[in-house]
C-alpha cells in the first residue's frame, strides 16, 4: 500500500507542477506580447482559467493528506478523547460521502456539458468539467489513506512531517 501511496503522490505532484507551470507559461507570454507588441494570445486567458479548474481539484487531494484546508477544531478539542475520536469518525463519514457525490456530479455535469464547446478554443466543456469526477477520485484516495489515522489520532502527514524537522533542528 505504502508503494501505491507512493506513486499516486508522485503523479499527482507532477500532475500539478506541470499544469502550474504551464499556466505560468502561458500567462507570461500572455503579458510580455501585451506590453511588447501590442498583441495578446487570444485563447490564454480561457486556457488558463481551465487549468486552474484543473489545478484546484487535483491539488485538493494532497492539501487534504496534510490537513491545509480550513478546520474548525473547537468542538473537538473540548470533547472528552472518546467523543472526540467519535466526532472525527462522523466527520470522516461525512467526507467521504461527499467524494463520492463530487465524483457522482462530477460525471453529470460531463454528460450534460459534453456537447457544449468552450468560447475560443471550441474544446468540448466535457474537458473542463471532467477536473470534478478526477479530481474527486484522487480526493478520495488520498482520504482513504489518511483517515484512519484522524480518526484514532488526528494526525495528519504534515504533523510527522513538522515533528522530524522540529526534531532535527534541536
């Protein structure tokens, strides 16, 4: 499992580099044959805009793994240790029900949107919308194998992480 955990953090790293750097790419010429010549790419903006789609719901997963979205941890942080474990169990439920829906929608809105074409570069929004049911994917994966241990311990990968750079700076 760890070999598995293993590739899909490099792929979907990679996945993330790529499409960031690309945009940067793409943006930055945008702007120096804006300002150079006057001219600007036509499809770059539309482009871009995509890609960050692309971006935002490949990127959740990893964020996930190391517990960098928004959490409101008051409720369990006053809890007795068996109803907080209990709480981060109906916390987990409940996300991975909404992964599931994610992926779900995410596979609707690529049927529905399959014949609608993007503005400038006629590409089929299936393209666009098809970042949901992937990125939902991926975004359950990596909840599968964090989850456990929120649950039991509420740690996430950032925590070993932050405790073996902590305790090689002592």
């Amino acid at each position: 499992m760890k070999t598995f955990e293993k590739y899909l953090m490099t792929i979907n790293q990679a996945a993330l580099m790529g499409l960031l750097g690309a945009m940067a790419i793409i943006i930055f010429a945008n702007v120096v044959l804006r300002y150079s010549t006057s001219q600007s790419i036509e499809w770059a903006e539309e482009v871009a805009r995509y890609m960050m789609v692309w971006l935002t719901f490949l990127g959740a997963g990893p964020v996930l793994r190391y517990g960098g979205h928004i959490a409101v941890d008051n409720l369990q942080d006053a809890l007795p240790p068996f109803w907080a474990k209990a709480l981060r169990l109906l916390i987990a439920l409940m996300l991975t029900g909404f992964f599931v829906f994610i992926v779900y929608a995410g596979l609707t809105y690529v049927e529905r949107a399959q014949y609608q074409m993007t503005p400038t570069t006629q590409v089929s929004m299936a393209w666009v919308y098809g970042a949901m049911p992937v990125g939902g994917m991926l975004l359950l994966a990596h909840w599968l194998l964090v989850v456990r241990d929120y649950v039991l311990t509420r740690s996430f990968a950032s925590d070993a992480h932050f405790d073996a750079n902590a305790s090689a700076s002592l």
